[in-house]
C-alpha cells in the first residue's frame, strides 16, 4: 500500500474536501481524485461519497481512517528515530578500552563527546585488549580501543584496526632515588632494582623486554592496578615501566625517565571495529575527538 496515497486519504478525510487536501498538500484538485480513485481501487471499496460540496467518508472510509493514521504516525516516529540516530540526538556508544587508555586519553575524549552530544550516555568497559575485541565480534561493544606489539599483530579478517599512537614505556622511579635525574636509562641500570610488576610470569608484563637487556628482574610486589604500582613505587618501595598513556596520570611524587631507544618497549594502540559493519553515527563522531586527545 502506497503510503503517499494513505497521506493524502487521511488529509482528505480530515479537511472532508479534496480541494482543500489538494492546497495543504501542494497538490491539484484533480491529482488527489486520482490519488483516491487509485486507493479505493486497489482496496476494491469505496471510501469517500463525493457530494455536491465536498466528500464525506463512507462506512469503509471510517473503517480504514483510524489504521491510516496508525500506519502513518508509525512511519512518522520511525523517520524521526532514523533521523535522531543520523543527528546524533539519540543512540548509543559502547566503548571499550585497555586500562592506561582509561587514565587519560578516553576520559578526554568521552568528556568532549559528551559536551558534544550530550543526549547520548556513552557507556565504558575496561578489560585486557583480547577480551575487548571478543567483546567487539559477539556485538557487545561498538568500538574498542586495543594495544599490541609489532610482533603480535591481531586477526585483520575479523577487524578493522586504525592506528592511533604509539605508546613507549618509562621508567617510574621515587623523586629520591640515585638514578632519578637521569635523562635516559638503560634497562641494565636498574637490573639490582626491586621490582613492581602486574604478575610474576614476566613474559606476560612489560618486564619481558628485561630479559632482552640480559636480566631477570627481581620482583618484589605483584599489583595489578597503576595506582597501587606508583604507590609503591613513590614510597620507595621498588621501580616499574608505566605507558607513556598512564604517566598522564601519574602522581608528582615519582620521576618518569625515558629508556634508551633500543631497550624501549613500543605499543601500537588501535581502534578496532567490526570488519564489514558500517559504525554508527556515534562512533563515527567519537573516533575524531579519540585522535584530538592523543595530543590535547
């Protein structure tokens, strides 16, 4: 059914005149009879009773008017949600991202998405990159934010990965300690430290590139969580490497010093989506602000 033609019947019905239907509509007197003809036609009953002046509805008419304008209203909040979605006046945005990534740069740019677009609630998890692109391929977040090393690319059939920065690592020292006014370090420098790490299977930590500097670095205190690491390490209590994204929000109690470039474990962090899934308007608004806050 020609949803024109219902517009036009209910405008008719409503004006009780093809006439004036014809002038809210910017149509012709003798276009809408066509319109009706056609309608009554195709339903194979009549609808209006053409009088002398005007139209009235017949029993089939009166019938058909209340589904018309349910038909018609329905289209209407259809168009407007499709429209909401397009103008970012409704939607959503599921996000993922590493932990570093949430010390500074998404908070940046989720803060300017919602100053942006303020009628959307973006909603935020946090987990270890693998988790968030299983998270991205059952649909359960739109965009993830992930890290990787060269040497261990992800799967590209799956995911279409973009580049955002990269992430090289720092040494977090006390403000105190004997290596702290350094300008660069050396791995090998601190090979006697006490050391502050996520897990004691280094291979799993930034402490792997250790053993490439020719140590294995003792481990004094197993943490997970940035703040408990730099706490530690602000008491003087051991040193770790931190991302260059977490030092944004690192304490002013430490020092952060740069690693010689050949013992500097570099990161790609990437945005990851869906491969073959066109992304909501949502993410497509949030990806620039993402890339304006890798240097605010």
């Amino acid at each position: 059914m020609d949803m024109a033609r219902l517009d036009v019947f209910r405008t008719a019905a409503r004006l009780g005149s093809f006439t004036a239907a014809g002038e809210r509509l910017g149509w012709t007197q003798s276009a809408v009879s066509r319109q009706i003809s056609t309608l009554e036609a195709e339903l194979g009953v009549p609808l209006f009773d053409r009088l002398p002046r005007g139209v009235r509805l017949t029993e089939h008419g009166l019938t058909l008017l209340p589904h018309a304008e349910a038909i018609l209203d329905r289209l209407d909040g259809t168009r407007r949600d499709l429209a909401a979605l397009t103008g970012l006046t409704a939607g959503r945005l599921r996000l993922g991202a590493f932990d570093s990534a949430n010390a500074a740069l998404v908070p940046t740019a989720l803060a300017a998405f919602r100053t942006a677009h303020p009628e959307i609630a973006p909603t935020l998890t946090e987990g270890l990159s693998a988790h968030l692109l299983d998270l991205l391929a059952d649909g359960s977040v739109d965009l993830a934010v992930v890290t990787a090393y060269p040497e261990h690319p992800y799967d590209t059939d799956r995911f279409d990965l973009e580049r955002l920065t990269d992430d090289p690592v720092l040494v977090a020292l006390p403000r105190t300690h004997r290596l702290a006014r350094r300008r660069r370090l050396r791995l090998s420098d601190l090979a006697e430290e006490p050391w502050i790490a996520a897990s004691r299977r280094l291979e799993t930590t930034l402490l792997a590139s250790c053993a490439r500097s020719g140590f294995r670095p003792r481990v004094e205190y197993e943490v997970a969580g940035w703040t408990a690491k730099l706490g530690l390490v602000a008491a003087g209590l051991g040193v770790t490497l931190i991302p260059s994204l977490a030092a944004r929000a690192a304490r002013p109690d430490l020092t952060l010093v740069p690693l010689h470039p050949e013992d500097t474990p570099i990161r790609h962090v990437l945005t990851a989506t869906r491969r073959g899934q066109r992304p909501t308007p949502a993410v497509t608004a949030f990806l620039p602000l993402l890339r304006a806050a890798v240097n605010p």
